[in-house]
C-alpha cells in the first residue's frame, strides 16, 4: 500500500469512530486530553511493521535515570513500510481528522521526526514520567500532540511496557492504557501532561511508531517554555530528588542557551 492508500484507511477509521474518540478527548481534556483508536489499519500492514522493525542494534540507545529505550529517526535505515506508515499520520486529511476529534486548529506535522520516529523497549527499560519539551527544534512551534501507534502482537498487560497519563500528578494513581497491538493513542502535550512507560517485564521488544503535531500557540493559555521535565515514580523518592535537581539545572542552561548547548541529534537527516 502506498503513503495515500494507508493515509486513506486511516482516515476513514478516524472518521467513522469520530463521535466516541471526540467524546473521549472532550471529557479527559480538563487535565490530560486523549484518545485511543484500534485496529487502525488492516492487520497485515501492522504485522509487517512489527516484523520488519529493526533490531535494537540498528537504533539509538538513550539509557540514563531518566529513561531507557531504543530510539531511531533515519527512516531511510530501515525498511521502507515503516517510513510509508509513519508519514501517513502526517497525511493533510489525517491531520484534519485529529483537528477535528480534538477541536483544534492549524495542527502541523513534523517531517524531520523531532524526537518522534521509532521506539523499542525491552525487559526492564522504561521511561519515568515526564514533561515533553515544549517546542520543536528550532522553538518556534508548540508541542500539541503525540501520536504513538502500537506494533507489538499480543502485547497484554502483565507485560509491562504501558502508557500511563498521570492526570492527578506524580504523587497519585496513572490512567494506564495498554500498549495493545494496532492501536493510536493520540494524547495533549502541555505543562500538565505528565505521562511514562511503566518497566517492561518480560523478554520481549515492546515497538512504537510515534509523531508530534505542533501549533502557532500553545494547548494552555498559561503554557510556558520548558525542557523536557522528568520525575520519579511515586515509589522513588530520591530518583525524584535527583531529577527535579536536574531538571533545574538544565533549565537554567535554556537561559541562557536558547537552543540548548548542542543540537539534538534525534532528527531525520534526509538525502538530498
């Protein structure tokens, strides 16, 4: 299937479940809006993408206190249905439908995948919860959206590895949504939306294809810029000390570094 053919299909699923993911934005909206859609495109395009998706010796390990995964962005490393599945959620009709689910405007895809691209998580990597940065590369545009498509077969619960949104704050209980195979998780990206992936706990890769959208202004009125914020879990009280400290420092780095020190290197580097 072609970029169009797969951008179509999910178009149209996005279409004909608009009420219920529209209702579900709206009534989660107040602290963190989400939604989540499955079986999003047809079976055998899913399967493929979890069958050709690269060996965690073709990705970048990023591996601190603050998150352990594996991470790609050079599309053009890896099998091409990846990039074709992953450039359809930037389709303009995709688009549109989101904007229309979540009761936005002017939402713009990032084709230079700004920490967006290919995730893989296996036993006991993470990522703690945490703030996305606030702006895209460059700081012009805001974070609104976060898309993440799931590619895992009979990914099931007690196999760790899940989404959770954390609209009470750190301190209280996740809305945990699983990372079921072929389903969207469409979530807010602002000064509130703490979200993490809980440990994985079985030997197993746990895979995610995910894009941002980005606006002229930012989801809240208030919403002001921040770098990427993490926190411990509520059982880690001094991870929690540690990376607020972190967190602290790194902002006043921002001040005084308005792109930060170095560039990040999370970004597709396409051939001319």
């Amino acid at each position: 299937m072609t970029i169009k053919e797969i951008s179509e299909y999910i178009y149209q699923q996005l279409k004909l479940n608009k009420e219920v993911l529209s209702k579900q934005y709206f009534l989660s909206k107040p602290t963190i809006g989400y939604f989540y859609l499955d079986n999003v495109l047809p079976n055998e395009i899913a399967l493929k993408c979890a069958e050709l998706f690269p060996d965690k010796s073709n990705m970048r390990l990023l591996k601190s206190i603050r998150e352990n995964k594996y991470v790609s962005a050079q599309m053009n490393k890896h099998h091409s249905i990846l990039e074709t599945v992953l450039y359809a959620f930037q389709d303009p009709k995709v688009v549109n439908a989101v904007n229309e689910i979540c009761g936005l405007k002017s939402l713009q895809p990032d084709t230079s995948l700004y920490a967006g691209g290919l995730s893989l998580m296996k036993e006991k990597q993470f990522l703690n919860p945490h703030l996305d940065n606030s702006h895209d590369a460059e700081r012009q545009l805001w974070r609104a959206l976060n898309l993440l498509y799931y590619v895992t077969p009979n990914w099931e619960t007690n196999n760790g590895g899940h989404l959770e949104l954390w609209p009470n704050g750190t301190k209280k209980e996740p809305i945990v949504i699983e990372s079921k195979f072929n389903r969207l998780v469409v979530m807010a990206t602002h000064q509130k939306s703490w979200h993490s992936v809980s440990p994985v706990l079985l030997d197993k890769n746990r895979c995610c294809i995910s894009n941002y959208y980005f606006s002229e202004v930012p989801l809240l009125k208030d919403d002001i810029f921040h770098v990427t914020t993490y926190k411990g879990r509520p059982e880690e009280p001094v991870k929690d000390i540690v990376l607020t400290f972190d967190a602290k420092l790194r902002m006043l780095v921002r001040k005084f570094f308005k792109k930060g020190v170095k560039k990040n290197p999370h970004i597709y580097k396409k051939d001319n």
